[in-house]
C-alpha cells in the first residue's frame, strides 16, 4: 500500500509525520547515522553552550552525540528546555548524564535545581521540515516565542529524519527558520552565515 499524501492540513500533517516517525522500521540505524552527521556537523562549530531537547515521541535523541561533544572541552555546557507556562518562552538549564530530574509544566523531564544559561547554538527537534529551514513543530510556538525574545539570537539547527521533509511547506508569520537542518543523510539545508 503506498504511503498517505501528507495532508495540507497543519495539524493533520503533523499527526502523520509522527506516525509515520514512530513506525519507521530502520529508526534505529537512521539515529546511529544522525549521530555521526551530528558530531561531524559540531566540529566546525565553536560553541561552548549548547541548547537541546529531552527527545518525546520517537524524536532523535541527541543527547548521545552532545554528551561526546561535551567531554572535549571542560567548559562545554548542554542545556535542557523548561517551558514556561506563562510567557510560553523557554529557559536552559544544564544537563548532564546522571542528573536529577523532574517533570516539567507539561510532563517532560528537566534537569532539578541546575543553573540556566543561555545557548549560543540550540538544537531543535522537527516534526516536518521545509525548503529554506522552515521547521514543522508540534504547534505551540515555543521555539519561535523564544528565538524572537534572544538577543543575540542563537544559531539553530534542527534534526530530524529524513522522512519528515514537505516540500510544499511554507512560512507563517511567526515562523523563524532554522539555520540548518541535518538528517540521517546528512546536512539537509544550511543558511549563508550571519553576520556579526
């Protein structure tokens, strides 16, 4: 049977891809080549603090490759989201293999009682992702809220499988595109370098 045509219906569409995500037979051997492209990608980079994600509903677990990356340099920070109810803005709070944690506001682990900091580099998890960085999320805008509010605004890439691509999609006003977006196969789209 062949695959559905991804809905043009937003929330329709996002219900597909993580679906279709979850039920990837060769998840396991996509993920081990995202963390290669991964770790390759952060070579390059100088960044010293990193701003991931806690992975939910079959998302990559990026955590692996950045724990590595981390153990290069003793100053290299990792940071987890804790979304604010509120503002419905993130904050970063460091992480590490073994620390405590607790459920935040919306039943995603954080990191207990660690200091915040603010990323230079934040790597985003994508539902979908489009031409040019458009990044297709789960529909609460948090990233978005929260890259429009960071100043200087951080580099972002997102991962994602390569699966998840929509040619089609396009950009809503309060869309921030990604600077990049890596995938199993590789590096997806990278944006010219911002100037300084």
């Amino acid at each position: 049977m062949p695959p559905l045509e991804p809905s043009r219906d937003k929330k329709v569409l996002r219900r597909q891809l993580q679906a279709e995500r979850q039920s990837l037979i060769d998840r396991h051997r996509r993920a081990m080549h995202l963390q290669e492209v991964l770790r390759v990608w952060l070579v390059g980079r100088d960044d010293q603090a990193i701003g991931a994600y806690w992975p939910i509903k079959g998302e990559f677990d990026a955590l692996p490759a950045l724990f590595r990356w981390s153990e290069a340099h003793d100053d290299r920070r990792i940071g987890l989201p804790v979304m604010n109810k509120a503002s419905k803005q993130l904050t970063f709070q460091v992480w590490y293999p073994g620390c405590e944690m607790e459920d935040d506001a919306y039943g995603i682990p954080k990191p207990k009682d660690t200091p915040t900091f603010t990323p230079t580099l934040l790597v985003v998890p994508c539902v979908g992702y489009g031409p040019r960085g458009l990044r297709l999320g789960y529909g609460g805008g948090f990233y978005d809220r929260t890259l429009a509010a960071l100043s200087p605004r951080p580099t972002t890439v997102g991962l994602a499988y390569s699966n998840g691509y929509v040619p089609w999609l396009e950009a809503e006003a309060h869309d921030v595109p990604l600077d990049a977006v890596l995938t199993e196969e590789g590096v997806a789209w990278e944006a010219p370098p911002r100037a300084t």
